[in-house]
C-alpha cells in the first residue's frame, strides 16, 4: 500500500514539473480541500494526503528552474531576503548533525516545515507576470471560498459527534473529541483539517474581500462582496478564534492610515465605506447567527489569557533560550509530528508560541535569521505598496503588506497553512507593475 501511495506522490510531483504555473495554483486550491480530503475522502491515507501539496510545489519549483535559462533570465529574481534565507538554509542542514535531535527523519521533516514554501518567493511573480492575472487568480478564489464558508456554517448547525465535524487524525468522531464553543455549538474547521488552518484561511479571505471591494470595479456584482464578508465573519465567531478578529482589527486600522497615505484626500470615500460598512456587516451578521456571536463573546470573556499571550511574544523566546541554550534540541523537535516519526525520544519542552519553539529547534542564531528574513521581506513590500501606487497591482500588494506585518509573531513554520499564504503573498513585490 505504501508503494502505492508513493508512487502517487512521484505521479503529482511529474505534473508539478509538468505544469508548474497551474501546479503553483493547483496548491492554493489544494490548500482550501486537502482537509477534506484527509477527513473524509482518504482518511486511511491523510499522512500521504499531508505530503501531496508539497509533492505539487517541489515539481513546480523544478518546473521552474528549467524554464529560466530558456528565457535568459537569472536563475532567481534578486529579493533582500535571499541571503538571511540561505543562511537559514545551511543552518537547518547543519541541525541534522546536532546530537540532541531526536531523529534523522525528524530533522528532515523539521526543514521542511522551514523550507517548503521558501521559494514561493520567486516563483509567484513568474506565475502572475502582471497585475490582470493576479486580480483573476484572486476574484475566482473567492468565489471558491463559498464551498468552505457554507460548510462551516453547516458544521456549527451540526452536533459535535455528526460526520461533518471531525479531524483529519481521527479514527472516530465522539462527541467529547471535538472543542465545542461555550456549549453552542461545535468550533467549525471547514474544509480544513483543523481550527487553526481554517483561521488563517479566513482571514486572507477578509482581506482580500475588503480590498477587492475597496479598490476593485463597482458593479452590481460587486456589492455580494459585504455578504462574502459577513459570511467571512459568521465563521470566524464559529471557530471561536479570538487572535484572528484582533489580527484584523489591526489590519484595518493599518489600511485606514495607508489609504490616506498613499491617496490623500481622494482615499476618504474608502476610508468611510469600511468605517461604516463593516460594523453594518457586523450587526447583520450578529442577528442573522446569534448563536455563533454569543457564543464567541462567552468564550472570550470566560477566557482571560489574551494578556499573557501577548506577553509571551517576548517572554517566551528568552525561556527558550534558557532551555535549549546555543544549539537547539535540532530542527523539527518540537514538531507535532514528532510523536509519529520518533515516538521513543527523550521529549523537549512544551512550548506553543512559534518564536520559542524556534529557540527551542535552532537555538537564538536561528531565531535571528528567521526574524531577519520577515523583516526584508516586509521592507520589500512596503517598498512594493508605493512602487504600485496608482496601478492594479497595489491593493493586491496592500493586502500581502498587512499579511507579512501580522505575521511577525503568529505561526508560520508549524502552521503549514499560514506558512504557504505568507509566501506565496511576499511573491507579489517582484510583480511588474509596468506590464498590464
């Protein structure tokens, strides 16, 4: 059965090599489905299910590789953060010799949780080689999001042991398996495989609704975008996800200061649209899913470690530090994975906030480097926001601006999800504007 599954993974990583533009594409969709496959199509095989995106991009970038001498042009377009990146590279590589990892595969899943979506950064822009493609790429993918919003809204209709609510690792559903939101209902996944990739997915939907809505053409069409939206957020209050509505909160104020930086006087239609618009959608929202917003509102309040969250952005990584010392426990060895690939080895300690746990893995000179390397990466694309300014690329590049900015302390390396949207977003700054 294994060489089976194997074989079907060389099979999607030949139509990666293949097909590489459609298969970068094909892996955003994939992203949005493969929960569902895991959960409920292929549930004997969710770990392979698990490894066939990556098989898809790993072809892509080959795809790619192959097509760049063809076309004369460098083998990667020049971006600041190339060299924080290989550095990074060469200390994940360096992490298999540590002698406190414990296990080979589990360094080697550990770089790819690090690497995988690396090269996102300069395959996007020869994807989308200008703005219009782009534009479409994203107006269809929030027409496909209409399949995960509804079944959401489905699943927290549903009671927690029913078929449509379960992970992709269980066995069985049981009613006592699944978290539930302050007694009304289950916390929805969606399509996805659990909360926390569901969250990331909808807020890349918020904002990319809101901007679309901002900056894109005004059609009758276009004012469904304020259903899309409270849908967005009806969903957000199922998965009782505090950090994504503060997430947003903040982009939103971010993108009032940016339109009136960037458009002056002329930005204030915008800025009013949003300002009255969203508490519109949110009141709508409220009376047409009572249960979902009081149940969201009961959890944060029976729920008060917001502030030591917050606090432990900092707090954390200098506890790890003191833990794991120079060197790390190795990459990967605080993985969730780490319980199927080496269930005998010595345990590390519990961390949950991605920063420690990247002490924990590569110690403080991997921390630097990852910090390093998100910190060009935003410099990038705010330098992209005013190179854009005026075209059609600028909202598109606004959106991954404020995505890379609330990505600073959030998951990204142990949450595949936000990690493949945090790349395939930075890819947008080397988008020519001048081509449309």
């Amino acid at each position: 059965m294994n060489l089976i599954y194997l074989t079907g993974l060389l099979g999607v990583f030949l139509i990666g090599l293949l097909a590489w533009r459609q298969a970068v594409v094909g892996s955003l969709v994939l992203a949005v489905f493969e929960g569902a496959l895991r959960k409920w199509v292929f549930p004997e095989a969710h770990q392979w299910v698990y490894l066939g995106k990556d098989m898809l991009l790993l072809g892509a970038y080959a795809g790619f590789l192959v097509r760049r001498p063809a076309v004369r042009e460098r083998p990667l377009p020049a971006h600041p953060a190339t060299a924080p990146l290989v550095a990074l590279g060469l200390l994940t590589l360096a992490q298999l010799a540590n002698p406190s990892l414990p296990s080979f595969q589990v360094g080697l899943f550990g770089i790819r949780s690090y690497l995988i979506y690396v090269p996102l950064l300069y395959v996007v822009s020869a994807v989308f080689p200008h703005p219009e493609s782009l534009r479409k790429f994203w107006n269809r993918y929030l027409v496909l999001a209409v399949v995960p919003l509804t079944l959401g809204i489905l699943q927290f209709g549903a009671p927690p042991g029913s078929v449509l609510n379960r992970y992709a690792w269980q066995d069985e559903t049981t009613p006592s398996s699944i978290a539930v939101l302050a007694g009304y209902g289950p916390r929805v996944t969606g399509t996805f495989s659990y909360i926390s990739g569901y969250t990331v997915y909808l807020r890349v939907l918020f904002l990319v609704g809101l901007s679309t809505l901002l900056w894109g053409p005004k059609t009758p069409l276009s004012r469904l975008l304020w259903i899309f939206l409270g849908g967005v957020l009806a969903n957000i209050w199922m998965t009782g996800s505090r950090g994504v509505l503060i997430l947003l909160a903040a982009s939103a104020l971010i993108l009032v200061l940016l339109i009136f930086r960037l458009q002056g006087q002329r930005g204030l239609r915008s800025v009013v649209l949003m300002c009255v618009g969203l508490p519109i959608i949110t009141l709508m929202t409220e009376r047409v899913f009572p249960e979902a917003y009081q149940g969201f509102l009961e959890r944060t309040w029976h729920t008060q470690d917001t502030p030591g969250r917050i606090a432990g952005i900092v707090t954390g990584p200098l506890w790890a530090l003191n833990e794991a010392g120079l060197f790390g426990y190795g990459v990967g060895s605080t993985h969730q994975a780490l319980a199927f690939l080496a269930p005998d080895a010595s345990p590390v300690p519990p961390a949950e906030g991605e920063l420690e746990r990247i002490v924990l893995e590569l110690g403080p000179l991997g921390l630097m480097l990852v910090l390093w390397a998100r910190f060009l990466v935003t410099l990038r694309l705010w330098r992209a926001v005013w190179a854009s300014r005026g075209t059609p690329l600028q909202p598109y590049v606004v959106i991954a601006f404020l995505y890379s900015l609330m990505s600073w302390p959030g998951p990204l390396m142990f949450n595949h999800t936000a990690h493949l949207f945090y790349w395939f977003m930075a890819g947008t700054a080397l988008i020519s504007v001048k081509k449309v």
